[in-house]
C-alpha cells in the first residue's frame, strides 16, 4: 500500500474515532441551535461596525469601547451556552488528537522510530511535539 493510500485509510479511523464523532455532534448542533446562531449573527455585526468605525481617520473612541463592551458581553454569552461549551470541549479533544497525530509522523519524517517516538503532552499534543517552537 503507498504513503497516500494509508493517509487516507488514517483518515478513515479518525473519522471512527469517538472525538471525532463527538466533535461532530457538536458542530451539528451548535449549526442547529437559533438562538446560538442569531448571537453569532449579532457578533459578527458588532465587529464588523468596530472595524468600520475602526478604519475611519476620524474614529470615535467612545463608539469604539461602547461596540467593544458589547463584543466581549455577548461573546461572553455564547461561549457560556451550553451547546458551545460542548463544542469547545470537544474541538479541544479534537485538536489535541490531531495534534498527536501531526506530532507522530513529523517525528516519523524526521527519523524516529514510528513504534516508539512520543509526542510531548504538556501542552496537549496541539503544537505537533516540539516544545521548543511554542515555549509552553
């Protein structure tokens, strides 16, 4: 079997994978969630009017902390919803998943010894291994 041939069979059992599946499930109903999805809606018309004002040569600074104040409080709302929660914990088990398996094979395509080469866990497996690129 070729290198791509089993890329795409690893993408297979990621696709199995219970964090995968779970991560999902998530999205699905964070997309099917009205009133998570109306917030985001109003968020992304929040930013868009700090970033108009924003670019303006003559901004008004009281409208800008005002659209600011507002982004952080509703931002604040729908990350504490409890589907987006879900969401959050689940990407970040995703995340950490792929990490791993990032780590894996660029350890791999260094060199090491696929059986036993370890991705460092400290900081969760999201920076592919090598503790030396992020300072965690």
């Amino acid at each position: 079997m070729d290198v791509i041939s089993l890329a795409r069979e690893l993408g297979k059992a990621i696709q199995e994978d219970e964090r995968y599946l779970a991560f999902r499930l998530a999205a699905q109903q964070n997309d099917g969630d009205a009133e998570l999805q109306s917030m985001i809606g109003e968020l992304n018309l929040i930013r868009a009017q700090y970033n108009a004002e924003n670019g303006k040569k003559d901004k008004d600074e009281e409208k800008l902390e005002a659209l600011s104040e507002s982004f952080s409080n509703l931002y604040n709302k729908i990350m504490a919803t409890p589907s987006m929660a879900a969401f959050t914990a689940a990407k970040r088990e995703m995340d950490g998943m792929m990490g791993e398996i990032n780590g894996i094979l660029r350890l791999c395509a260094e060199g090491e010894d696929p059986d036993t080469c370890e991705v460092a866990q400290d900081c969760g497996g999201t920076c592919g291994g090598d503790c030396g690129g992020c300072g965690e």
